[in-house]
C-alpha cells in the first residue's frame, strides 16, 4: 500500500470556499479508492484572502525538504489550493520530483505518476494561469457593475456593521458597535484629538478593535477615513467630487445610505498597492451609513491639515512630521525646502526641518536653528535601528512592562483585601441586626443603633478606596497594554519598516517616537517608554 499527505487551504474571504472538511472527505475518498493510506494533513486557514502567508504550506516543504516525512503522494483538492501561478507551481514541482513524491489533482484528475499525468499537469497549470487572469477580469467586472448599485462588495465586515442574514435589503446593517464608531470621530476632532491618541483612549476604554483585540493607529486612522461610514447627502457628495472622486449610484441619495469605495486596491502578485486616486470610484452605497456627513468632512479636514501643516504645497513629505522639537525653545521644528543653483546652472532641492522661533517672534524666543531632513531622518532611523537590537534596552522595556504587571497585582491584591474587609463587615452588620430582633431592650438597641452607623460609615469608606483603586487599575492595565503594543512594534521594526508605505513609516514613528529633540547636531529621541 502506497502512502500520501494531503495538504489543504481554505480562502474565508471567498464567498464560494469550500470548506476544509470537504476537501479532506473527498481526498480521504480518493485516497480509499486508489489504495492510498492518509498519513497527515497539513491545512491552512486564510483569514485575508490574500493567501501571502501558508506557515503550514511552508512547513510541509521544510519537511519535505529535510526528509522528515517520506512519501508517494501528495494531494490537493485543486490546484490553486497548492500553487498561485506557474511558476510557483513548477519550483514546488521540482522539489517533489527531487524527493520522488508524486502530485495529484484530486478534482482534476491527474497523477503525476502517470507521463500523461505529467504532461496534462504542464497544460493544467498555463490553464489555471489563465483562468485566474479571468476570473480577475470577471471579479473587475463584477465589482463596476456592483458598484452601480452601491452593494458592498465582500471582505472582512468593517467595524460597526454586521452581515445582514435577511435576504431582503442591504448586506451589511449598522450594529451595536456603530456608537463606537461617532465616539472615535467626535474624539477625533477633540482639541488633542489625534490618531494616536484615539487609539491610546480606546484601549484604556477597553473598546474591543475591529479584529477583537487592543488599537493600534493603522486600524484607528482607516476607521476615520472609511467612506463606509459616511452618510451620503448633498454635502458628503459634493465633498468626494471636490476630492476628485467619481461618485456613482448618486441618484439613489435618501439621506440615509453610506457609501462605498471601490477600485482602491490593485492587486500586484501576493499583495496590494493603493490606486492613484483618479482611478478610485465612490458609490452611494445600499447600505445604512454610520456618521453625520458633517461630522464625516471635518474629520477629513482635520486630517488633510495635520498632515499637510508642515508642508507647503506640492513638497512632498517629511517623516518626522509633529515629532522635531527645537532643544531652545521647545517648538516644534517644521518640514520645509528650498533650491540652490549647482555651478552647472541646475536646481538642487534641500529639505530640512526649521525652528521658526526666530521667524515668528525674533531672537527673544528662540536663535533658531536648522537641520538637513534626509540628515536627521538617517539620525534618527539609525538611533531606533540600534535600540531595536539593543538587548539592554529591550530587556529594560520589558522590565518597565513587568514592573508596571506587579504593580498591577498589586492594586488587585489591595482590591481583594479591601473586598473581603467590606464583606467582613457587611456580615457583622447582619449579625448585630440579629441580635436586635432577639432583644427587647431599649438601650441595646440604642448601642447597637450605633454600631451599625459606624460599621457602615467604614464600609463608606473602603467602598471610595476600592473605586480609586479600580480607576488606577484601569490606567495602569491600558498602560501595560499599549508599552506592550509599543514594544512589539519595535522588535518589528528591523524586519517590517523597509517594506512599509510612506504614510506606514511615518504612523509608526508616530506610534513609537514621543519626541525628537535637536540640539546642534545632536539628536535625542525619546520614545514613549520612557
Ligand atoms: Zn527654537
């Protein structure tokens, strides 16, 4: 008897998946008829729909590789469960065929065991390429026409919404959490509303994010930026337009729908690009919309300016924006350029970052100074790239972290004796009252009268000390919770910040960096740790 391994993949963000137990019962189905024994199963649940990570696909060719398993088949439900594209099919090919493992297709019929098995996997695959470039044509398609009729076009369900099990109306619904949603808008657009501190609050709320656990500013800055959420009148309409947006579906305005965005995202091999904005299409939406228009623009707006402030028109970007303080003064060092004439008579463009005390208020306040940007932000990169693998600094992170989890234990410890004080005199209350309604005598009852007052004037007390305590543990548990978000971001950073986006960089720096001083030359940065 020959013996296989299946390997399974399931896509939860396609609305046709088959699911990994029926792809396991019909490869067991196939393995019975063709006397092969199953011998284990390796399976991969994509969440993303994106399929970039398989850790078990990953694993199951280590194991190949290093020959920690030693079989005659290895099966799959289809093709695509195994590979994305032809050449990723023929490199895993190679590595079976070295290992003498054969491959079957059990849907598609073929083994290659077989030489007609083998040349049909060839044609299968230049299929199956094809075919994906298709269905990608097709999902395009699919997704213009839907966004004619504003239908939500899948994906994991935003925050906020629920999938509406009726047939009738719209897919997705307003739900509980929708409240959450006008809260984070309306902080936003608090004073010291930012996305940090958005998130920073929500966590010490412990408001649940969108994938269930604690914020960070990635997941806060899409919730204010999400036209899903924006109800659609006269004013949000006009605002996408002025934006550059085509809006589709306008004519299905009731006052009541949101919106939604379509086309953002263009797919480059296993991830995403954001699309130039021109080519972005907006939809009054079927669905119910969350946020008041107004609410909505002005929380676009105050964006647009935090993000532009320092920069004047058409200069790019600075990565530092927000975070540069002058050591003189204590302002903030804003972004700015200009351009020098080289001998050869062309332009040299210098970014730098500028303390405008001097410009604004004279010498009084602040002499001023400047630093070039790339200097700076090479400076500064470098700093964080050192700390990152600075096991002294990780290890005093982590220290901070746990002394901040004992001092938790500890407010619980007080809270537990506080509570057991509190139900100590709870029953010693009950016993004098007891004793009342057994006795008869006046002055007893005036004693006892007064015990009870007092008793209960303590339990007053202890009940305000518990409140206090809890309020602390609140703030100290949100503390640990973010350095613990802080903390992993940073033994991130060596392996994610090269491949992140420009506004990626810059929310990082923001989630890790509480300051950057300059002082003439030198650079301090002090983190959010500290
Ligand atoms: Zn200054």
């Amino acid at each position: 008897m020959k013996n296989g391994i299946a390997y399974i993949r399931v896509s939860k963000a396609r609305a046709n998946m088959i699911t990994q137990d029926t792809q396991l019962e019909k490869i067991e189905q196939y393995c019975s008829l063709h006397d092969i024994e199953l011998l284990s199963t390796y399976m991969d649940l994509d969440f993303s729909g994106r399929s970039t990570n398989r850790p078990d696909f990953q694993k199951l060719f280590y194991d190949i590789e290093n020959d920690n398993i030693d079989v005659d088949y290895l099966l799959v439900y289809k093709l695509d469960r195994f590979a994305r594209s032809v050449n990723d099919f023929h490199e895993y090919m190679d590595i079976l065929d070295k290992h003498d493992i054969n491959f079957v297709s059990i849907t598609q019929h073929f083994d290659t065991s077989t030489p007609m098995g083998r040349l049909v996997r060839n044609i299968l695959v230049d299929f199956a390429q094809f075919e994906s470039e298709m269905v990608g044509e097709r999902v395009r398609d699919n997704m213009l026409q839907n966004a004619q009729n504003g239908v939500w076009n899948g994906g994991p369900v935003p925050l906020g919404f629920s999938l509406n099990e009726d047939e009738k109306g719209p897919n997705i619904i307003p739900n509980g959490r929708a409240k959450d949603i006008i809260k984070f808008y309306n902080w936003y657009l608090e004073s010291d509303g930012t996305i940090r501190n958005n998130s920073m609050r929500a966590n010490k709320q412990r408001i649940p994010s969108s994938t269930g656990s604690v914020w960070n500013p990635n997941q806060m800055s899409r919730i204010l930026k999400n036209p899903i959420y924006c109800i659609a009148d006269k004013e949000s309409i006009k605002y996408f337009e002025d934006q550059g947006f085509e809006v589709l579906n306008k004519q299905a305005n009731d006052g009541k729908r949101g919106f939604i965005r379509y086309n953002r995202r263009k797919p480059t091999g296993t991830t995403s690009v954001v699309r130039d904005k021109s080519k972005w299409l907006i939809a009054v939406a079927e669905h119910e919309g969350i946020v008041p228009s107004e609410l909505y623009i002005k929380a676009q707006k105050k964006r647009d300016k935090r993000k532009n402030k320092p920069v004047r028109a058409g200069t790019g970007k600075s990565l530092l924006a927000w975070l540069t303080k002058c050591s003189k003064c204590g302002r903030a060092m804003t972004y700015s350029y200009s351009y020098s004439k080289l001998a050869d008579g062309t332009k040299k463009r210098y970014n730098y970052y500028k303390c405008r005390g001097k410009q604004q208020q004279g010498t009084i306040t602040c002499e001023g100074q400047t630093v070039k940007a790339e200097q700076l932000e090479k400076v500064v990169l470098n700093k964080l790239h050192s700390l990152c693998n600075d096991n002294d600094f990780l290890n005093g992170s982590r220290g901070k972290i746990n002394s901040l989890s004992e001092h938790i234990n500890q407010l619980k410890e007080q809270r537990k004796e506080i509570n057991s004080k509190i139900n100590q005199l709870i029953s010693e209350e009950e016993n004098l009252i007891n004793t009342l309604k057994r006795s008869n005598s006046e002055r007893l009852l005036v004693i006892i009268e007064e015990k009870v007052e007092e008793l209960n004037k303590s339990r007053l007390e202890l009940e305000a000390q518990l409140e206090e305590i809890q309020t602390q543990l609140l703030d100290y548990e949100a503390e640990e919770y973010n350095k613990q978000i802080i903390l992993s971001h940073l033994r991130d950073f060596n392996n994610s910040f090269d491949s992140m986006s420009f506004e990626e960089k810059r929310e990082f720096l923001q989630s890790v960096i509480n300051k950057i001083i300059y002082n003439e030359g030198d650079v301090k940065l002090e983190l959010f740790f500290s």
